[in-house]
C-alpha cells in the first residue's frame, strides 16, 4: 500500500534505527560512566520515539485498510 504518511513514517523509523546504531558504538567505545549514562539515555528517548512510530504506524494502517474496505463495499 502506497502512502505519503506511512512512507514518512517508515523513514522516520529508518533514522532512528541508524541513530541507535551509532549511539551503540559510541557507548562501547567509552569508558566513561557519565558518557554512558547519557548515551543510555539518548537510547531509551529513541526507543520510546521507535514505540510510538509503530503505534502510529499500526493505527493508520487499519485507518487506511478500514478505508479500502469500504470503497469496495460501494
């Protein structure tokens, strides 16, 4: 299914993914007890970020499969 939002969605999704994966790095990288503290921070901000990305994602997929439904219903 094509769809400007969930296209954006799905990009948005992307970035996060990528920040998590260099925030990884960084925090294996350091020794620092106050980095780390700080990068898991930054992490959970994006998981949580990720969480809510896919809820939205699954409430405008059903929107829009509800949508399908009734135009071929007509």
């Amino acid at each position: 299914m094509k769809d400007p939002y969930l296209d954006e969605l799905k990009k948005d999704f992307k970035g996060y993914s990528n920040q998590l994966k260099k925030l990884k790095k960084q925090f294996l990288k350091t020794k620092s007890v106050e980095t780390q503290l700080k990068i898991i921070k930054q992490i959970d901000s994006i998981v949580n970020k990720m969480e809510n990305n896919q809820k939205q994602s699954v409430k405008v997929t059903k929107s829009r499969l509800k949508e399908i439904k009734k135009k071929l219903k007509k």
